[in-house]
C-alpha cells in the first residue's frame, strides 16, 4: 500500500488514487511525530522503543511484506500456543461447532460440545436429531432455533451430498447450508491441514491498524492479506491476528503501551501507550 504525500485535509491521496482519511488519535499521533511532514519515519515521542515503521509515502512492497512477516513471526513468539480455541475431535465437529459460534463464546460452545457430539456424532444422527431436543442442547449458545434449523440442515446436506463426511474443499464447504467463507477456511485450515486465511472481525481489524490493507470486505481482505504471506502460513497467521486482536489489539482501546509488536505498527498511539495503563487492558485468555 504506497502513499503519496498529497494531503487535501485529514486526507491522505493513496498511490492508487483512493483517498484515505486519517482520524482519531492516528491523526493526533500523526501530528505528534511530525509524520505529515517527515517521509522518515513513524516515530512517537514518548513511545518505549523507536519505531520500525516507515512513513506511508516511503514503504515499498518488499517492505511491506518483510514487515508484515515481521510481525507475523514475533506473534508467533508471543502466542507460541496459538490454535483455533473451538475444542473439537474430528472436521463435523468443527463444521458444527464453527457455525454453533456466531454470536457467542467459543467457552460456551465448548461446554455444550459433549452433551451435543454424545447424543449426534455424526451427520446422520444429527439430520435425524428431535428438533425439540437439539433445541434444549445448544439453547445456552443463544439464536437457537435458527442455529438448530442450521445444524438440521447442514447435516442432512452432509448425508445427501457428501456420503456422511465433511468435504475437504473450499467450493464444496461454501455450497453447504449456513457456510461461509469464514467457516470453510477455519475447518479446511485447521482440520484438514489446507491453508485458510479466516478473516473475522478481529483479523479485519487488526489488519487494516498494521496497514497490510484498507479493504473492509473479507474476501478483499483475504486475498490481499494471503499476498504478503507465503500460503503454508495462512493458518497460523490467522490464529496470531485473532489471538493479538482478542488479547491486547481491542477494537475499543487497544494495549499499545503492552504490545509485543508496536514497533512495526502504525496504528500505535489508538489505544493507551503507557504501560501500566495498557497493561491492565491485556486479557490473559481469549473469548471469555
Ligand atoms: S495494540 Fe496498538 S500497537 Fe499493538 S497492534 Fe494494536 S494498535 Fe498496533
């Protein structure tokens, strides 16, 4: 993502010609490390190390690449036990409990997993479950009637399509009722081993504060995202931007002054810089 320097207000003219507003605290940041007048660097007096972030106008691709690697790698440090936080035994687990997710804790589902896998473990029982009951299992999840009507149909499109068994393809998984590209992507990645980049609202957001893209379409995203990464890292890349975004990179008041990967993100300054303060805002675990 190359800028030109050309300003028409809090806008910023992006070498493709979109317009690119700067606002918040960004913009304040901006001000502050002289940024809109400095094509050096991004650095942020008070900031607890130099930053390692080129001004926009200056970073070419190659650097954008080698700093997104950058801190792709340093997540990985930070979150050396990074995996999908969705507890599951085989890819219908997966599917299911994926889709059991939307708007809820992957703790809740978790807990409702053997009571749901014990009583349907597989499509087939699952297509022929008592409504009724399915209902009464996932009923804490919230949305239950629309997630059993789901997870009804889902399985029976399991048995009719696919002999029983998940399909290991993107097509196939997105043609199945109440999949999205989302899901397909977390059960190809992280059950059969298939790269997938799952662009959920933690990704999207953390990858527009690093600057790696300004699309807010998740499949723009993802593909413009999966460019700056060698495919075999998709997943992982996915787990260190989701466990970052559900730890410390909130979407209200990020823990800067706690982020392990600051000095490579220009999005520093969005939330709290001071570490004591920031600290207090880092959550240990993920999604509660
Ligand atoms: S917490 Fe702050 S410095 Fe860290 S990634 Fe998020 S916006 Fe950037």
């Amino acid at each position: 993502m190359k800028m030109t320097r050309e300003r028409t207000g809090s806008m910023l003219i992006l070498a493709s010609g979109k317009p690119h507003r700067v606002t918040g605290v960004r913009k304040s940041v901006a001000r502050r490390s002289g940024r809109e007048s400095s094509a050096e660097s991004w650095s942020v007096p008070g900031a607890p190390y130099a930053s390692a972030v080129p001004a926009p106008a200056t970073e070419t691709r190659t650097g954008l690449v080698r700093r997104a690697r950058k801190i792709d790698r340093v997540l990985g440090e930070t979150y050396p036990d990074a995996k999908c936080e969705l507890d599951f035994d085989d890819p219908f687990q997966l599917l299911v409990v994926t889709v059991l997710s939307a708007q809820t804790t992957d703790k809740r589902v978790n807990a409702v997993r053997p009571t749901l896998f014990a009583a349907y473990p597989d499509p087939k029982a699952m297509a022929a479950a008592d409504r009724a009951t399915l209902e009464g299992i996932i009923g804490p999840l919230g949305f239950f009637r629309a997630k059993t009507e789901s997870l009804l149909k889902l399985s029976a499109a399991l048995v009719a399509d696919h002999g029983g068994q998940v399909p290991a393809n993107l097509d196939d998984l997105v043609k199945l009722p109440g999949v999205g590209r989302k899901t397909a992507n977390v059960v190809l990645g992280n059950a059969f081993g298939i790269p997938g980049i799952t662009v959920d609202t933690h990704f999207g957001r953390l990858a527009r504060r690093f600057g790696w893209t300004e699309e807010t379409d998740p499949v723009k995203a993802e593909h413009a995202v999966g460019a700056l990464f060698e495919k075999r890292d998709w997943t992982m890349l996915s787990h260190h931007l989701i466990w970052h975004g559900r730890r410390v990179c909130h979407k209200q008041k990020p823990a800067c002054g706690a982020c392990t990967v600051a000095k490579w993100c220009p999005s520093y300054g969005e939330g709290p810089t001071d570490p004591e303060v920031a600290a207090k805002l880092v959550k240990t675990e993920g999604r509660a």
